[in-house]
C-alpha cells in the first residue's frame, strides 16, 4: 500500500521537468527535433542555428530572402511551436 509522501514516477518526473533550471533545456531540444517537421525539410535546410534563451527562440537563416519571409510569419512560428510544447512558452523569435 502506498504512503501518503509517494508520487508516481509520471509526477516525479513532470516535477522535475518543471523545474527552472530543466524545463528551458528540455524545451530547446524540443524545438530544435521539431523543426524541420514543422516546417519542411527546405526551411530547415536553411537553418543553421536554433536556440531558446529566456523564452525567446532565436533562428539563424542563411538565406536572405527565406530570413524576411519568415519575419512576416513569426506569430504563426511561435503559436505552432508553442501548441507543439503544450503551452505558452516562447514569446518571440528572433530571425538574423
């Protein structure tokens, strides 16, 4: 029978995750295996660096052109990779 201090191994690990200085790293990798099925294999072709800093997603584009289309699309970019996450951790992106 279980004691009232046990959680399972689900919430012990969802509680580690969550931690602040977990969560950001785990969500990094999310995002950097998410996108090149997000996005198609030509974008991410393009993309030669992706990096999650204070909630912020930062793309590195080596196309100019590719770099100012997805400008126009940022708030699309961040509303699909944050359904992806399960919820409202990126905030912006920052395309250069």
């Amino acid at each position: 029978m279980r004691e009232n201090n046990d959680e399972t191994l689900k919430d012990a690990l969802q509680r580690f995750v969550n931690s602040k200085n977990v969560k950001p790293k785990v969500f990094q990798a999310k995002v950097s295996s998410l996108w090149p099925e997000l996005m198609g294999p030509t974008i991410a072709g393009y993309t030669t660096e992706i990096s999650l800093r204070r909630q912020v997603l930062y793309l590195r584009i080596s196309s100019s052109s590719l770099r100012q289309e997805l400008t126009y699309g940022k708030d699309k970019i961040v509303k699909l990779l944050n359904e992806e996450l399960g919820e409202e951790y990126i905030r912006d992106v920052v395309i250069c």
